[in-house]
C-alpha cells in the first residue's frame, strides 16, 4: 500500500477509526501523528466493541506495529489505562507499540488549567474542550517548557519535574486551584515511567527506517481539518495540527514520503463542543440523525451538534489537505429521509461565500445556502458494492464528489469492517 495519511475532513469524529482499521490490514506500519487523549477511536469487530484514545486502532492487528509520533501529547496513566484495558481483552502490546521519545507528556497539571481556563471564560468565549489537558500540554510545548517521553524515563526526572512544579504551582494557586504535590507527582510517575520505558523510543528513526525499507506506513490523524490550530474555526479548536501537514511535524517523515491522501467525511456534518457551525440542525431532523448515527462522543460521552453536509468545509479541507480521494462514511444515517440538503455556499450579510472565512464571528454571521435532493428511504446497510445503492443514494453520494471536487474512494454504510464498499480505494 502507499504510504497514506487519514485525515478528518470535518470536526472530527468522521469515523477514521473504522476507516483506519479496514486500510490497516494492507499497512506495515500505523503511525499516529498529533492530538492525545482528546481522541477517541471507536472500532467494531463483529460482536467486539473498541474505543482507543491514544493508541492505534491497528493494534487490534496481530502482525502491525503501532507508533505514537513525536506530534502526540501523551498522558502516560491513561496510554497505560488503555493497554491494561487491551491486555484485559487478549491484546498484546509488546513488540507491537512505540512511543516516541520526542512526545511531549500531559501532566494532572494540565488537566487541572484546563479545566480553570474553561470555568473562566464567559459564556460564548468556552472552547468546549475535553479536559484531558491537550491545550496547556501543546502550550508548554510551544514555550518550550515541556516535559517529554526522554525526560520521563531520563534519571533527572524529578529534578527536571520538581523545576516546572515551581511555575506550575504559582499558577495555579493564582487561579484558585490546589497546588500539586512534587513527591507524590514524581512517585506516581516514576513508575509510569517504568512501565512505559520499554516502549519509549526514537520514533522518528524508526519511522523513516520503516520506510526506507518499503514498509508502508498508515499517518493516522485524530480530529478534523475544521479543528486544526491553523486552519480550524480558531479559538473553537484543538492544539495541534490535525490537517496532513502534521503527518510530518509530528512523525519526522518528509513531505514527498507521503504517497496520498484519504479524507474522511460524513456524509453530514456533526460538531462536539463550541464554536459556529454553519450547517447545524436544531430541529427534529438534527436529532434524528444524532439518534440513529449514535452521536455521541467516544471521549466524553457529549451529544455531538448535528447538520447537513456543508461542501464549503469540504472543499477547503480538500484543499489543505490535497485530499485524493474520500473515504465516506454513515451514508445509511440519512436512509429515513424525504429530502436531504448540501450546503454549497454561504450567504455572509447578502455576500455569497464559496470559502470558509478566518474570522469566527463573520463565520457565525453566515447563513448557509442548500441545494436539495430526495432521500432514498430505503435500507443501505447491505449495500456491499456501489450498484447495490438506490439510485438517489448514488446520487447523493455522486452529487457531493462532483461539488468537492474530490473522487470517492471508499463508502462506509454500516459500523462493522464488513460494511463498506471499496470504489477506487
Ligand atoms: P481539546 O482538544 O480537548 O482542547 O478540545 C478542543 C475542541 O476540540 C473542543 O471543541 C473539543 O470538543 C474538540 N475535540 C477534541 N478532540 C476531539 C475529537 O476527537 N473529536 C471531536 N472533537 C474533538
């Protein structure tokens, strides 16, 4: 398989997981490459149910290795949370998991701003964050006061840790919160570290070896284009770079290793947390699809906001991303409806906008403007190729390619492996 990136195409939650783990089994290597725990992953294997946050879904592969790439900020009691869950559950981990050196380390002092800062802003101001300390971890990164993979497992730790402590504390008794204990962190730590020692290595290495060697490595994002740092609805993002351009910042794999590109995109639109979404239902329909497509998150168990598929948000990811082809997926969430709507441009104050704008609060002054097209109201959850679709079913899908511009390469109509129907992919 060539060397692939997964990328959201949305704001996440596009189902990447089940479209990672079907393109894992042609993949030597999975590689994720930003985000943390914030993530959350959902895999189903017949009458097996997964949900990973910060490791790989292809760990669920006997015969794939599974890296968590320099870009990842990784909390290490909940990376061993998760590896106990899969040891629990018959799932080996040696041998089979890295975790780069170069990662930088989310620390209960992390959670605990992130949690402050969100209580803080106002109303209207809130990010809507998961609380699992991504953004204060990518800021400690970014002011280069972080702590990372090689420090944890570095002899200095607790000197290194006890140093940051006397900030970290200042600021949070400033803000009202419970300073944190240097011993006690350190000792909790300290065996994180010796457990998580024999996975910590230098991924980078590892990964350009990979692919020097013809391995074909799989760049797994986590969340979606329209919330990437740069390019997302900013502030109403994550940290990090969920956009292809972060498969290498946050691997150490040149750009021209990268042979394409997938994109995942529903085909509607949902969004968990705050920030403006143009194409949001708030009527019986939203909550129909947030019923049957179980919209709900992976991570925090939040209602995910529902809408239709809005092509400007496609458009522009498909553009960031140099998007080569669409996995498409929860096709069979819209197979109920009488008529469903593409959003194909935004009318801004009588302006008509064919691009996502920079700033949030023109953005949230925009109204979408649909184009209509019946439903199919037929079951597609058999489907197991594309002739097997209704007719509006395939012009639907159709109709959404031609208006982003980008081919289908894989539609996904049902939860399970076995449901998706590959067209060029
Ligand atoms: P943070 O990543 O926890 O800082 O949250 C920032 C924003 O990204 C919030 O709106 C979250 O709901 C959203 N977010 C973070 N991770 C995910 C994800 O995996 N899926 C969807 N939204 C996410």
């Amino acid at each position: 398989m060539p060397n692939t990136v997964i990328v959201g195409a949305q704001w996440g939650d596009e189902g990447k997981g089940k479209i990672i783990d079907v393109l894992t089994e042609e993949a030597d290597v999975v590689a994720r490459y930003q985000g943390g725990n914030n993530a959350g992953h959902t895999v189903e294997i017949g009458a097996e149910h997964y949900v990973l946050h910060l490791i790989p879904s292809g760990i669920l592969h006997d015969d794939k290795i599974c890296v968590i790439g320099n870009g990842v900020v990784v909390d290490p009691l909940a990376l061993l949370g998760e590896m106990d869950a899969l040891h629990a559950r018959g799932i080996a981990t040696k041998d089979k998991l890295l975790v780069g050196d170069r990662c930088h380390v989310v620390f209960p002092y992390h959670r605990l701003m992130d949690e402050s800062r969100e209580a803080r802003l106002a109303r209207g101001r809130k990010i809507g964050t998961t609380k699992r300390g991504i953004g204060p971890s990518y800021g400690d990164k970014a002011s280069r006061q972080g702590l990372r993979a090689c420090d944890l497992v570095d002899p200095a730790f607790p000197d290194l840790l006890a140093q940051r402590l006397e900030e970290v504390n200042s600021v949070l008794q400033a803000v009202g919160a419970e300073p944190v204990d240097p011993p006690r962190l350190t000792a909790a730590y300290a065996v994180a570290a010796e457990r998580l020692a024999p996975y910590i290595t230098d991924s980078v290495v590892y990964l350009n070896r990979a692919v020097a060697s013809g391995k074909s490595v799989l760049f797994e994002g986590a969340q979606g284009t329209m919330l990437d740092i740069d390019f997302g609805t900013y502030p109403f993002v994550t940290s990090s770079n969920a956009t292809a351009g972060g498969a290498c910042t946050g691997t150490g794999v040149a750009p021209h290793r990268i042979d394409r590109v997938v994109g995942v995109v529903k085909a509607y639109t949902t969004r968990v947390g705050e920030g403006p979404f143009p194409t949001e239902l708030d009527d019986e329909t939203g909550k129909h699809i947030g019923r049957t497509g179980h919209e709900f998150g992976a991570t925090t168990g939040r209602a995910r906001r529902c809408g239709w598929f809005d092509a400007v948000v496609a458009r522009y990811s498909a553009m960031i991303n140099g998007i080569d082809m669409w996995a498409m997926t929860k096709l069979d969430v819209l197979d109920a409806l009488e008529t469903i709507r593409i959003c194909v441009a935004y009318d801004c104050g009588g302006e008509r906008l064919d691009r996502v704008p920079a700033n949030v609060r023109r953005l949230v002054r925009c109204r979408p403007v649909y184009e209509e097209m019946p439903g199919w109201r037929a079951s597609t959850r058999n489907a197991r190729r594309m002739e097997d679709l209704p007719a509006a079913a395939r012009a639907y899908v159709d109709r959404l390619c031609e208006i982003t511009g980008v081919p289908l390469g894989l539609l996904s109509v049902g939860a399970d492996r076995n449901s998706t129907l590959r067209a060029g992919l």
